[in-house]
C-alpha cells in the first residue's frame, strides 16, 4: 500500500512537471504521451466504425476542464441518453421526468431483470402529457444482470447495429427522444461494446444521474473524466435525494452544470414527475439550446 501511494504520488509530480515544461515551451504535446490511450478503441480498422471516438484534447485536461473541440461538443441532435454512476441511482424516474419536461419520446433499448417490470412501463405510467411515445425495447431479457451477461444466459446477442436501426426509426420528428441505459458507462452491451461506445453511435447527449452517498464522488468523478476523455457531449447532472455539498464540488470539478435535483419522495406518480418535469424544463431547454 505504501509502494502504491508513493508510486502515485511520483507520477503525479512528473505529470505536474511536464505540465510546467510544456506551458514554457508553449507546447503540450510531450503531455499526451504520458496519458493512458483510450481503452475503448475498436478492434476493427474499418473507417465507417465509430467505437474509437477518442478526443485528442482531452489528454491535456485538468480536472474542472472539458474539451473544447467544436466538431465533437457542437449540438448533436435531439436525442438524449441517460446515464447513471451507478445502478440504483434514479436513472428511471429521472427519465420520466425529463421526457415529461420536453414532451419527448422514450426508449430503452435493452431491459433486464424482466421479472421485476419494465422502465418503459414505469416510465410510461407516470407520463401526463399525450404526445410522448414510449417505443418498446429491442431486448427483453430475464435475468437481473449487465446486457452481455443477461443475452449470454439466452444464448443470444445484443446487436449495436440493430439498435441504431431502431433510433432511427423511433425518432420523432423536431422533438427529443430519451434514450435510457443500464448502469453506467462500461456496462457491456455485448462482448465488444459498452455502453459508452453505444451512445457515442448513436450521437446522444448525455445527462449523468447521481445520488449522494459515501464514495459518490469517486463514481461521478470517473464518469466525468471517461465522459471528457472520449469527448461525448454532456448536457448535466441531475442529482437524486436530499442535497449534499458534494453537488457543488462534483458541478465544479467536473465543469458540467447542474440541470437540478430530484428529491425523495414517498409517492412517485404522474403528479410529482409532472412537478419536476416543471422545474427542470428551463435549464433543460437553456442547455440543449
């Protein structure tokens, strides 16, 4: 344990001193060398493969920066992924509540843990307005567990390429679509992609869900550096539960604002979803603009 505090405080002082060398060369490219490559780099050589969407600039980042690069941060679409720290951490109600907030339609592409309901059914419950469309999931799988695992149980697989298949179909004409997946960003999808390469095709912004919990800020920190690192876009964090301090430095550390916060409730129905849906529709629509 002492070796490996040594070791990691040793890099970071090389870090810290290639960073002052390069600021007085005026040239940082020393710099990326030093940085891990991107481990989500496909293993095809194919050019039409969108899975290597690694962003250069990020490798310059500190924490609190996000990279600047027009091409890849420029407005996508109007499609929109929800994405969590963790599992457990409110991505569905946060859904509902987003689709509820700009009238938009609802997917989640593959559903596990069949036997415990579906999100598409939850979200589709608590939604009050007639225009959004819940589209039904490409999979439906028994088991409670990541995609890869749950298909490998059915002796079947996820296809990616049947999934961007389908958003195109479900997109609704100039309105959103929320896009909802399993856990976080390096759950699996298959035996080759995680969801991160997912979104990264299907050219989604990204709204990461959070809790406060001892260890949050860890989880919401490796996400926003994974997130910065490959240089998907990102609208925001929606927080869960009661407010915590950490909301302000993960915001701050990140460089992503805040969209708002979902408070426990007792009751979760069309009602409560419709009075958040309320409060998160102007920073929603701010920040989409």
């Amino acid at each position: 344990m002492i070796f490996l505090i040594f070791y990691a405080a040793s890099i970071q002082i090389s870090i810290d001193e290639i960073r002052a060398n390069s600021a007085i060369a005026e040239d940082d490219s020393t710099l990326s060398a030093h940085i891990s490559p991107n481990p989500l780099k496909s293993k095809s050589s194919n050019p039409g493969n969108h899975y290597n969407h690694h962003n250069p600039e990020s490798d310059n980042l500190r924490v609190g920066q996000t990279p600047r690069n027009p091409r890849i941060f420029a407005p996508m679409n109007q499609r929109i992924f929800i994405t969590g720290t963790g599992t457990g951490v409110g991505k569905t109600i946060t859904a509902a509540c987003i689709t509820e907030a700009l009238t938009a339609d609802y997917w989640k592409p593959v559903q596990t843990g069949l036997l415990e309901g579906t999100d598409t059914d939850t979200v589709s419950s608590l939604l009050s307005n007639k225009v959004s469309v819940c589209h039904p999931e490409a999979w439906r799988l028994v088991a409670p567990a990541s995609p890869h695992l749950a298909a490998r149980l059915e002796n079947c697989t996820i296809d990616e390429a049947r999934i961007l298949q389908l958003a195109d179909q479900y997109q609704p004409a100039g309105r959103a679509f929320v896009m909802e997946g399993a856990g976080g960003l390096m759950v699996p999808v298959n035996e080759e992609v995680f969801t991160l390469d997912l979104i990264a095709v299907l050219k989604a912004r990204v709204v990461i869900v959070a809790q406060n919990y001892l260890g949050s800020i860890n989880h919401c920190m490796l996400t926003a550096r994974m997130l910065q690192h490959t240089g998907v876009p990102v609208i925001g964090w929606v927080f869960g539960g009661d407010y915590h301090t950490n909301e302000d430095d993960v915001v701050k550390w990140s460089g992503y604002p805040k969209i708002g916060r979902i408070p426990l409730t007792d009751t979760v129905d069309k009602a409560f979803v419709q009075q958040q849906a309320q409060l998160l529709s102007t920073p929603l629509h701010t920040l989409m603009a």
